[in-house]
C-alpha cells in the first residue's frame, strides 16, 4: 500500500492482511453477534452500537447530513443511519463484509447508501466531505493511530464530527493486569508483546489476541488519548465507558447471571448521567464524540 509515495512496511503489511482474512472468514462478525441474546460479548457489542447512535441523535445540526462508517461491516449502523436521513457512505477493509452489506441493504435500492473497500489509512473521498464520521472497532487493530487520524480530518469538514469507539485499558476488568505488566516493565524492560507489535505510548497491545490470533490488537490510555485527539484540533463534547464484566464474578459464579446484567445496566445509566472520578471512565469500551474545529 501506498500514501504520499511511502511504501507501508512489511510489519503493517502483514497486520492487515491477517486482520482483513479473520473478518472474511467471521460469520459472527457478518451479522450473527447483532443477533444474539444469551452472548456477554454480544450483548455489549449490542449495546455499543445502541450508544453510539443515541448520541448521534442529540448532535446540533445533524441528521441529515453525509456520514462516512469506517469499518462498515455488515452494515447495522448504515442501516440505522439511513432510517435517520443520512445520506451514507460505508467502507471496509473487507470485501467479504461489503458483500454482506450489499445483500442487506442495496437490494432496497436507496441511492443514499454508498459503499467503497478502503482502509483508515486510505481513505478513498474527497477532503472536507463529511458531516460525520463514525469509526467504531477499527483503530484497535491499527499498529498506530497517527495515519489514520489524519485521513479522518482530511475528509471530515470543519465543524463536523467525529464519533470514534475504544478498548480502554485501564478498565475495572483489566486494570489489576495493566498495572502488573507497568511495574514488569519498569524492572525488567519491554516484555512480549512489544517485541512483536508496536506499542505507542497511548496504548497497549493485547498479549491473548497476538498469541491466539497473531496479530496486534491494542487497548488505550483515555486520559492520554483525549489529550492527542485535542492536541488535533478535535474536542471532545461526549463521552461514556461501558462494559462492566465483573469477569471473577461471573468465571466463578458467585452471583446470578441476571444480577450482574441487572448491576451492570444500572451502574452504565448511573455513570452516563453522573460524572464520577474514575468510575466514568472504568468500563471496557469507550465511545466519544469529538468536534472538529
């Protein structure tokens, strides 16, 4: 792949293919997930694209308006996005997944939806031409995020928007193993998986997903990385953290299912409408709301 006339490295290369083969071949990724109810993983995923759209909903001026979905999958959001007035433009690194989309929605022949294969990295729309720009479970699987953030504000007009979803790694689920990892490293240097993955100072790549999947995939810094999307010119006018796993609770099945789902939704509503030191920002994903000036 080529940008500006700088060959991307073997390293990069490598991470999309594998990245792109794993959601040719995902048939929950295809759809399945959106579906499912007796799923955790799921039932968040669910949830993810529930948020994202209520705050799409409370933007001044928009809908309509034109909307770019990074990473458009199976196209669950476009649909929504559709059913709300935008005019829709989807894309993905995967011609798999576009298929999928294709067969969902361009059978209903709306001359709104627009579908292009692309990555993040490489954009392929003209500058200044969007109203809003969602990009949710992608920069996770980008080795670095500098590229990609200037695509985005390249094709995104002043004054729009920019709606992008996280992995947060100091989580309440994973904040006890980031921290051990921190003080390793301070005794001991960079241990696996830096060796094979970059880390960039904002994130933190996941040992599991490149032991098991072979390739990166990284969780980040909230505070740290809100800092660098302001430092772009992209101001932050919304923000939640969801996903409360209570991960020992549920492995060892101390408290009912239906309870911790129940504690769950609750704490999510408590921290959507109280801002709490830390608590706020403690659960697993992240989706923010960014303007850019």
């Amino acid at each position: 792949m080529h940008r500006d006339g700088i060959s991307a490295t073997p390293v990069t290369a490598d991470q999309k293919q594998k990245v792109t083969a794993f959601f040719d071949e995902s048939k929950p990724w295809q759809g399945d997930l959106y579906r499912a109810r007796d799923d955790y993983f799921a039932r968040v995923i669910q949830r993810r694209k529930a948020y994202a759209m209520d705050m799409i909903r409370h933007l001044p001026g928009i809908p309509p308006g034109r909307v770019l979905d990074i990473g458009c999958g199976s196209g669950v959001y476009l649909e929504e996005l559709l059913s709300m007035g935008f005019e829709a433009y989807g894309m993905d690194i995967s011609e798999e997944m576009l298929a999928v989309t294709r067969s969902r929605l361009a059978a209903a022949g709306d001359n709104r939806l627009h579908l292009a294969q692309g990555d993040v990295e490489h954009i392929p729309f003209e500058a200044a031409s969007f109203d809003l720009v969602i990009c949710v479970g992608v920069f996770g699987y980008l080795l670095r995020d500098e590229a990609a953030l200037e695509e985005i504000l390249r094709v995104l007009r002043p004054g729009g928007y920019l709606l992008l979803n996280l992995t947060n790694m100091y989580s309440l689920s994973d904040a006890d193993f980031v921290l051990r990892k921190k003080i390793q490293t301070l005794f001991a240097g960079p241990q696996q998986p830096c060796e094979s993955a970059e880390c960039p100072g904002y994130a933190m790549q996941s040992p599991w997903m490149l032991k098991n999947r072979k390739y990166g995939f990284k969780s980040y810094n909230l505070w740290k990385y809100e800092r660098l999307l302001g430092d772009l010119g992209l101001r932050r006018i919304d923000a939640m953290t969801y996903g409360f796993e209570f991960r020992l609770l549920r492995r060892w099945k101390l408290l009912p299912e239906r309870f911790l789902s129940d504690l769950e939704l609750w704490m999510e509503r408590l921290l959507r409408r109280r801002a709490i030191p830390y608590l706020s920002y403690s659960g697993w994903v992240y989706t923010g709301v960014f303007r850019n000036q």
